[in-house]
C-alpha cells in the first residue's frame, strides 16, 4: 500500500489546482456520474469483465507484466496492485522492480504492458498534467490516443477565453478520466511538522505539492 499519507485519486489532475479565476477546485470539476462508476466498480463486475475478456480472447489466463522503481514505495504499490488483481480476478501479474533509470529506459522504448509511474506538477495548472496525454507529447510513452481529447487541448492552447480554456481542459481530462488514457492511482502526500510559532507558511506549489501516481498500459 502506499504510504498513510497518500490520498486515492479520482482524477488525474491533484487537489489544490483551481480557477483562476472563478476559484473552483479542477479535481472536483471533472468528476462525473459516468467517472465515479468507472472507479468505483465491485469485485463482482470486475469479475464478470474479466470472465468476458477471457471469452473474447479465447484464453484461461491472462498474464501482464507490471513494471515498477525499485523504491520502497513503489514495491509496496505494485506488490499490492498484484495482490488485488491476482486474488480477485485469478490473473497472473508479474512484477518488476528496477532502478529508476533502467525502468525509464523501458518506458521509453515501450517495453512493457503496465507501468506504474507518476508525475509532479512543473505549475499549478492542470495543463501540466493533461498535456501528458497528447498524440504529439514525447511523455505519452503508453501511445494512447484519443481525437476528442486533442481537440479539447488544442483548443486550450489558442482560446483567448480563459473561461473557454478552463472548459476545454475539464473536457479533456473528462475523456481522459472515461477512456482510461491512465488509470489514477493516488496522489502522493507529505506530512510536514510546523512550529505554531511559525506564520504565514505556504506549503502549496507546483511540485511536490501536487504530485500524481498512476499507472499506464502499453498500446
């Protein structure tokens, strides 16, 4: 599992990024009726799924090959993401742990079926996060491509609205979110000791502050 600290993501986008201008929160926008099902799903109807992929497939098992850093946090993430799929489902994952520039040498190149990874916010905008996931983006290692959501980004880039914008973006991490571009895991956390003394503090910024755990799959 990871760390207590650690929140359980239902978006790609942290907490903590919000309009500039209305002040709403972006994490809390994206969620939908039809994202929240997605995420929330039982046992039983992941069960039934994987019973009916088999079928299509025209297989006993499937095995997927998860690949992971060799940190203690990332080997209690995909220890437990194999427990899961393995206990519930019956699927066969296997797991490796490497030093982070040899995982990310295999990222690169797409050798792999699964990858746990994450990504801390270079600015507090979703933008940061979201382009990421376009078709063109040297960080898109899974390849995942979707013709909405380029639009929706594109058009966040050349808008002179920022209403627009911050539509547009919504939008796409909406179709991101729905077509599981990237499946949101958790956001990773820090807990910090302040001497009441202290004031005026600002603990929030574009960094660790908003730093995002998920996982990909290989196209």
């Amino acid at each position: 599992m990871p760390n207590l600290a650690d929140i359980a993501a239902t978006s790609l986008t942290p907490s903590g990024v919000t309009d500039p201008v209305t002040g709403k929160e972006f994490s809390k926008e994206v969620v939908t009726k039809r994202t929240k099902a997605i995420q929330s799903g039982t046992k039983a109807q992941a069960k039934a799924y994987y019973k009916k992929a088999l079928k299509e497939l025209g297989k006993k098992q499937i095995i997927i090959k998860l690949l992971g850093d060799d940190t203690d946090d990332a080997k209690k993430a995909t220890e437990f993401i194999q427990s899961a799929l393995e206990s519930t489902l019956g699927m066969k994952v296997e797991v490796t742990n490497m030093p982070f520039k040899n995982r990310f040498a295999r990222e690169e190149a797409g050798d792999f079926d699964v990858i746990l990874d994450g990504w801390s916010g270079d600015y507090a905008d979703p933008n940061t996060f979201l382009e990421m996931f376009q078709k063109t983006n040297v960080n898109n290692y899974g390849s995942w491509e979707n013709a909405a959501y380029n639009k929706a980004m594109e058009t966040s880039k050349t808008t002179t609205s920022s209403k627009k914008r911050w539509a547009e973006l919504v939008k796409a991490e909406r179709i991101l979110l729905t077509q599981q571009g990237v499946t949101p895991l958790y956001y990773g956390n820090t807990a910090t000791l302040i001497n009441p003394k202290v004031k005026n503090i600002t603990l929030k910024g574009a960094g660790l502050a908003y730093n995002f755990k998920g996982a990909y799959i290989s196209k």
